[in-house]
C-alpha cells in the first residue's frame, strides 16, 4: 500500500524550503501555473473536454501530494517502521495503491502507452475508493483517440500535462500550503476561469463567486443546519452557503443532472475537506433522488441557480408528480422556473425553512399559469423579497436576473423590492457585484425598510393592487427627474463663445491679409 517515496527525496530540502515560501505567499501564482497547463490542449482540444482532464489532474495530484506528506510523517513517528506506517495509511481519507500515485505515472511519461497507465492508474484509486470516488473519474480517458488525438500527439500533450503537474510551484502537501483552503481555492479559481470561456454553458456548472456570498449572506444558515441545492452544478455556491454556517458543522445535500458536472461537484467537496455531502446525479423534477421513506426530504436552506426557463423539464408527468409537488398550478411546459421554484419551497422545512433561488425576470410578471402559483405563494406568506440584479453578471447570459428570497417562518406579511440592478463594477467581459456593493444589499435586506431610489417595503394588498405582479419598478421608484435649465444662463453662454468666435475670425482674416490671401 506504500505509494510514494519520501518528499524531500524528489524534491531536495532547497527547492522544498522554496517551495514554502512561495506557496504560502501567493495564491495567484498557483492558480496561474495551473491555469497555464491548459495551454497544452488549446486550439487542439475542446475546451469542454480539456475542462475535465485538467480538474481531475488537479485532484490526482492533490490526493498524490497529502499521501506523501502524511506518509513521510508516519515514517519520521515510526522511525522508518514500514509495516506501522502502512497500518496506519490505510486509516487515510483516501487510499492510494502502489504504482496509482501522481508521481509513479510522471516517472513513465515518455512511455508509449502512458495514456493507458494514466487511466489505468485512475481506475486502482477509484476502485481502491469505491464508497467515495466511484464514478468520480468516468469522463476522463487518457487514452482516447477522439479527445486527446492519435498516439503520437497524445503521448506528447500528455508528457507536457504531466510535467506541468510537477511542477514545484504546484507542491499541494498540507506541510507546504498550510491550513488555508489553497487547493479548493485553485480548483474555484480554475471553475471561475473555465465557465468565462466557455459561453452559453457556462452557466450549466458555475454560478460566480458573488452572486454565491451574497445568497449565502442573505439566507444566514446557521451551524448544524443541513443545505441542499437541487441543480447544484459543480457546487460552487452549496459550499459558499455552508461555510456561511460554519467551518464544518453543517451538511450539504444537492442533485445534478449532467454527469460530468455531478463528477466535478464531488470533486470540488472532497478539494475543500467536506466530506459530510451527499450529491446525487439525474433529474430533480423528473427524478428527485433526495427522498427517504418515500417522501421528499426537507432542508433547513434550499438554494440554487436553476437553467433559466428551461423547455421541456417535464410538464407531462407533472401533474402525476408522486410528490404532490405541484399543487399551486402547473408550470407552463416551454418554461420550468416555477417547476424549480415550487421543488424548492416544498423541499424547505415547515415553519423555519428558507428559499434562495436566482430567476430570470419574466418570473416577476409572466401571467397565466405562472401567475395563478405566484399569487398562491404570496397569499400563503412566503414569499419575503425580491432583488433585482445588473445585467450581463451571470456567464453564459447578458440577461439580468433577480434573487427571490422565500421564508416559511415570516412573521409580517411585507415583501421588500431592492433594485440593485444599477450598481455594479463593469470588468472584461461581464459585470461583477464589489464588495461593498454586496454588503449595500444585505443591510437594506437586514433593515428591511424602504430606502428612497433603492428599496421599498411593500404591503400584501399594495402587491394585490399591482394583480400580484412583483416586477420591481413598480414598487422602487428610481426615476430621476432632470436638473432645471437655466435660459438665462444658456442664452449668456451662446453669447459670450459668438463674441470668442468673431475675435478668432477677425484676427484669421488679418493673418490671411497679411499673408496676401
């Protein structure tokens, strides 16, 4: 069961001391040398392919770096006792059998077969982690022809890939990078990267990073509570909640429909040391697989950034849902916003649960169907607030989108509107939410009173009166009235630069008449 060899042994305790301070200093070198071993399968490979191999390099070598480290502290604890130090290896969070490590495979990067061994080697760590990591690597072959190309170019990227990997700066031992969170943060970093470059779909795995803390901060989970997302993506946004909770005392619950998105999701919650997660893959409004006894499960904060009315989520077996989910009205079939919606608040605990759930804003005042369910959830007080966001701040959409915030334990009948759809800092290809901008929205949340341009604490008969239509300009009034124009002062202004022009044309004419002309 011994892995790997002794650290220092590879690395040498100069380039080991080195390494120290590096990593500890800069996060962003990291993250930048892992973002340029994408280089080696630019223009050659999809990005959506390279995506994959690239995150599950990241976690093979992570998994690689802490059994080293931990096996080079059982040797120096044992005194070189091998038989001790296997014993207690094999208490570790993961096992890694002999030959399956990072560095075992990188020895043979100039074999022919190496794509072979490398998804070999793969499948020893799944198997020997059957409980935790069964399926974890299914997207990912390293020696296929129709990914990574024919044998002779795919020997080469991935003798490149395998080089980048050991590179010194990207030492993930624990005894190296600290007790920060360096190794989530660069899997985050290059979630972040991937979904900017990757258009349309982006929006599939990744909601950005600001828009996750401030849900997090306006839901408040508290410690011990347990938290689902049921399109959880890569889980991005599940983890920023719960840390919003606690360090570790919470649980996280999530389903995801794409394979390998429900793949990076796990991934993502063992690289951030969450362990106490449970993820299922398939359809949550075909299929929700979150359920025992028979019965949905309930959580304490159910939140999610769902597809944007998504077509053909299953409006023909909706209204034989198992569930009793729908109850409040069927969504229309061409838009599932409401399905996910109506999932959510009935999967939150009775009396205290509470619902974050980001929507398009054709959710706010779309009749029909959709109006008759967003009147019965008004009516039944659950509904608490309604943020509308900038444009252009979600990847994969330049649409602007609003947060809906539902509360089975309200104790008024308000709902407070907060337009913060003007404030926001433009970057390269999209908008971004500051910090401060963040914190603007959860103090006017907090406050919960009506700020002039800003908020306003509505009424359930002020919302009757607008026919349950929750489109946020008709409750913040951000009109501003233009500045008066002063004649006067136009007219003397006119005036004064008709008098400069005339002394410009006059000394023109005397240079001209000068010159002969």
């Amino acid at each position: 069961m011994a892995g790997t060899q002794p650290a220092v042994d590879y690395l040498g305790p100069h380039t080991l001391n080195r390494i120290i301070l590096v990593n500890r200093s800069n996060q962003s070198e990291i993250n930048d040398v892992a973002w340029r071993a994408c280089d080696t399968f630019r223009g050659v490979v999809d990005a959506e392919n390279y995506r994959n191999y690239i995150l599950v390099m990241l976690f093979w070598k992570y998994m690689s770096d802490v059994w080293r480290d931990h096996r080079d502290t059982y040797l120096r604890e044992f005194k070189g006792d091998e038989a001790r130090v296997a014993r207690r290896l094999a208490r570790e969070r993961f096992q890694l059998p002999a030959g399956c490590d990072f560095y075992s495979i990188y020895e043979q990067r100039t074999q022919p077969d190496i794509g072979e061994r490398m998804t070999i080697a793969l499948a020893g760590i799944e198997e020997a982690n059957k409980a935790k990591l069964e399926g974890v690597f299914r997207e990912v072959d390293f020696n296929s022809d129709s990914k990574l190309g024919q044998a002779r170019d795919r020997n080469t990227r991935l003798k490149l890939l395998l080089q980048d990997f050991a590179d010194p700066r990207l030492d993930l031992r624990p005894s190296v990078v600290g007790e920060d969170d360096v190794i989530g943060n660069v899997y985050e970093y290059l979630l972040e990267r991937f979904a900017s470059d990757a258009g349309k779909k982006a929006g599939e795995f990744y909601t950005p990073g600001q828009v996750s803390k401030l849900l997090a901060i306006l839901l408040a989970p508290k410690k011990g509570q347990t938290i689902c997302d049921p399109s959880c993506g890569s889980g991005s946004l599940l983890i920023k909640v719960g840390r919003q909770a606690d360090e570790r005392d919470f649980a996280l619950f999530g389903q995801e429909m794409n394979g390998t998105t429900h793949a990076l999701c796990r991934m993502n919650m063992f690289l951030h040391g969450m362990d106490n997660f449970r993820i299922e893959w398939g359809d949550t409004l075909r299929n929700p697989r979150l359920t025992e006894h028979d019965h949905l499960m309930k959580f304490d904060i159910v939140v999610a950034n769902p597809p944007f009315s998504l077509d053909k989520w299953g409006h023909e077996d909706a209204e034989k849902d198992p569930f009793h989910r729908y109850h409040r009205g069927l969504p229309p079939k061409s838009k599932g916003d409401y399905a996910f919606i109506t999932h959510m608040i009935e999967t939150a605990r009775e009396r205290t649960g509470k619902v974050g759930v980001v929507v398009p804003h054709g959710v706010l005042f779309r009749g029909a169907a959709e109006g008759k369910i967003r009147q019965k959830l008004i009516e039944e007080n659950l509904l608490e607030a309604v943020i509308g966001l900038p444009a252009n701040l979600f990847f994969g959409t330049g649409i602007p989108a609003a947060i809906l915030l539902f509360n089975k334990g309200k104790t008024h009948g308000d709902v407070l509107f907060i337009d913060a759809s003007r404030e926001f800092k433009e970057a390269k290809n999209q908008s971004v939410l500051t910090d401060e901008q963040v914190q603007k929205i959860v103090d006017t949340f907090r406050a919960f009173k009506t700020v002039d341009k800003y908020a306003y604490r509505a009424t359930p008969q002020e919302i009757a009166d607008n026919d349950f239509n929750l489109n946020i300009p008709r409750y913040v009034d951000t009109f501003e009235e233009e500045a008066e124009i002063d004649l006067d002062a136009v007219k003397a202004e006119i005036q004064r630069l008709e008098a400069e022009l005339a002394t410009v044309r006059g000394k023109m004419n005397g240079y001209l008449k000068e010159l002969g002309l």
